[in-house]
C-alpha cells in the first residue's frame, strides 16, 4: 500500500482514509463510491507552491490540471491555497466560474477549442489562453476586437521529448495532434504569426510531455529545449517570451511496480526542473521566465480511492477467478483504455492474506468491462468492500453512464468528517434530457 499517515489499517483491521473507516463510509453513503483526501490534495498544492517560492523566489504559479477531477470543491480547494488552475472545456470553465475561482489565475487549453468555449472564455475575463493552431489565433483575434480586449496568451509548442509512458498519453512527440514543433520551425513561425494580432498579447510558451512520468530527467530535457527555444525566438524574432508553462505528468503510485514517492519527494521533480531553467537563462543570458507548472494526477491521484461491494464470484478452474463488483468500466474506463494497473485490497479485511490472485470484473454488459486483472485478494466473499487505490485522477472525470449505470457519487474526508462534494444521480437524472417526439406518441 502506498505510504502516508492518512490512508492506513485502523484498529479493526478496516481500511482508514482521511479519519474515517471505509467500512462505515460504504454503510452511509453506499457503493461505488469516490472519496478523497483533503488532507492530500492540500499537501500536494502546498508543496508545489512552497518549492516555487522557496527554489525560484516565487517567480511562478502552480496550476492544478481541473482534468485529472473537476467539481466545484476542488476550485474552492485550489482558490483557498492560492493556485491557478488550467481548464480544457467549457464545462471546466463553467464550474470553475460557478465555484467562484478568480478568472485571472484560470489557463485555458484545448486543440480544438469551440467558438462558443472562446467567447464564454472572454466574456468570463480568462487570464491566459494557449493558443494551438492558427484558425483558433484567427478566431480568438476577432472575438477580442468585438469587445475590445487584448487577450494574454502562450503558444503550445512540441519540445520533442519522447517521455517513458503509454503512447495514448504522450502529447510532445512530433506527430502529435498537440502544439507546434520547434524543430520543424512550425512554433517559430506561429510565433510571428501571433505577434502580428493585435488583439492577442503574446507572453510565451507552453509544452507538456505526457502524463506518469517517473524520470526527473524527462522534464529537465523538456525545459532545456524550451529555453534553447525561447533564445533562438530572441535572436530570430526579437521576441524574448516572459513566461514559460513547462506543463505536469508527474507520476503517482499505483502499484508496487511503480515508485512510491511521498509529498515532499515530488519538490524533487520541480528542482530539478527549475535548476535547468535558471542555468537555460544564464546561458543564453535570457530573463528567468515566469513559470507555470500544471500537476493533476500528482495532486489528486493518490489522494482519491473507490469503494465497491462484492457481488458474484466466478471461478473458472485452472483458468481465472472473477470477482465482480456492483462497478465497473463506467466509474472507471482505464483499464479498458489503458490497460492500467491498480491494487486492491478488502477494506473490511485489510489485514487478511492474500491467497489468491483474481480478475476484478465490472457489471456492465461487456467482456471487456475489468477494473484490474491477476490482483492479489484474500478469498473474497460476496458483501465483502473492495477498495481501488489511487483513483482520484481520470476517474470520475472519465466516467459515463454506459448501460444507464450511475456515475458514483464522491465524497471529501478529513479529519473523521466526510461530505458530498459530488451528489448521487438518480434514474431520474438519467432521462431527464429525454424526450419523446410527437411521432412516437
């Protein structure tokens, strides 16, 4: 099990998150069930922050990536620790507006951002937009002049680090659908292109690499590229970017096989990555850029558990053994996708051995419907609460209705005290948007 004082065995051999025995929450608020650590997700924002301060005379803004869990208590969370946060939608931006986040610490990204999502984006005083592609510069410009705003924005670029994780989440490669190569000249170019719009106000760069990046070494290279970057706009263009957004992708514990880091393990990531920025700038003589960091899934990964209730249990002799839950693929497609692994342990029956090792199988109408494959379990028994760990990010966030299940609900504990921060759908919820035509009735 992943290593920190607020998820642990209590006296009863229950699994403990936040001060509250996973037993008693799955009795109270039922199952499947999201709940998060306050305690962590604050931890995290606070270590991030305090590591810019500390290591870069606070010359920079910690983002939180709303994609990896998006709700309005983790803006309020976000706000009350004095980070910014980056949204990718419009319905990010909307429950970060609604949740009263100030506009000017939201960053907005997108490959393919809506003109609706745009304006919304102005209109609501976005403090910085990343621009990806030229008919969106073309677009965002003339929205600008209608209102007559000069809009601050960066330009995603592609550094070309080829980071060590799954192909699906790696997002700098050259044949990405992200940002412009710096070295094909395309974010030189686009470069120019932007500082002729007179109604966008250019202030640098953003990149981002991937996501569950474990190689201190990968972000370094990255920032490296991008301050190589930012010197050769300066002697080409006379641009000199005053900001650098150099992204997340900080990776978290999910199994044994990955590294288990603890809170103020992940400053090292963020040391690293600033020492190669301020010697970048010395080097090029350049002016230490404004920098921007965006974790989510460091943030809100391991903070994040899901509760389940054990149902059928098939055991297929010398093959496999499946143990279903009332879950599945709808609260949690990464396996599907992904293939991702998790641990899982009993939460009534933490301290029981494992004896076996079972295939995790969801309730959806589909084979490929697992939540974990070939997981060591004590023998399982129906009734008994299975908990998923480390599933704060990409989670809920990914979640559907597939089947015309419902999306778990998700809860906040700290301290012995656990509240909905994300309610129960009803059957209601799920046809409200229905509608009967004339013709059918």
């Amino acid at each position: 099990m992943n290593s920190r004082e607020t998820l642990k065995i209590n006296e009863k051999g229950h699994l403990e998150i936040g001060g509250c025995d996973c037993v008693e929450l799955a009795a109270k608020f039922g199952t499947p069930l999201y709940v998060f650590d306050e305690k962590y997700i604050r931890d995290m924002m606070r270590v991030y922050r305090d590591t810019i301060a500390k290591e870069y005379g606070g010359n920079g803004l910690v983002l939180y990536a709303s994609k990896a869990f998006s709700c309005m208590a983790m803006y309020k969370i976000a706000a009350s620790e004095h980070i910014g946060v980056d949204v990718v939608s419009g319905g990010e931006l909307y429950t970060a507006v609604k949740a009263g986040f100030p506009a000017d610490k939201i960053y907005m990204h997108g490959n393919n951002k809506l003109k609706s999502e745009l304006e919304f984006a102005v209109e609501a005083g976005v403090g910085t937009i990343i621009v990806d592609s030229y008919d969106e510069a073309d677009m965002l410009d003339e929205l600008c002049a209608a209102r007559s705003v000069k809009q601050k924005v960066l330009i995603r670029i592609n550094p070309g680090v080829e980071a060590h994780t799954h192909a699906f989440v790696q997002t700098a490669r050259t044949d990405s659908k992200f940002g412009f190569s710096v070295s094909d000249g395309t974010a030189e170019k686009m470069t120019a292109y932007i500082l002729k719009k007179p109604n966008l106000e250019l202030h640098g760069y953003h990149c981002h690499i991937g996501s569950q990046i474990f190689e201190k070494q990968s972000f370094v290279l990255a920032a490296q590229k991008a301050m190589d970057f930012i010197a050769a706009v300066k002697n080409d263009c006379g641009f000199e970017a005053d900001t650098l957004n150099i992204g997340g992708g900080f990776g978290i514990w999910y199994t044994d096989e990955d590294a288990k880091i603890d809170v103020k393990g992940y400053a090292g990531y963020l040391e690293a990555l600033i020492a190669a920025v301020k010697e970048k700038a010395e080097e090029h003589s350049l002016k230490q850029p404004f920098l921007l960091i965006e974790p989510g899934r460091s943030i809100v990964g391991e903070a994040g558990i899901t509760l389940y209730t054990v149902g059928a249990i098939k055991d297929i002799p010398g093959i496999k053994k499946y143990v279903a839950i009332d879950g599945g693929m709808f609260d949690n497609p990464r396996y599907a996708l992904y293939q991702s692994k998790y641990t899982v342990l009993l939460a009534n029956r933490a301290n029981d051995a494992c004896t076996e090792k079972v295939t995790i199988a969801g309730k959806c109408c589909e084979s490929g419907d697992l939540i974990a494959v070939d997981v060591p379990l004590p023998a399982a028994k129906r009734g008994d609460i299975a908990a998923v760990l480390s599933t704060g990010a990409y989670n809920y966030s990914m979640a559907s209705n597939y089947n015309r299940n419902f999306i778990p609900p998700a809860i906040l504990v700290n301290e012995g005290r656990a509240e909905y921060i994300i309610k129960p759908q009803t059957y209601e919820d799920l046809v409200r948007n229905d509608v009967v035509p004339e013709s059918l009735k």
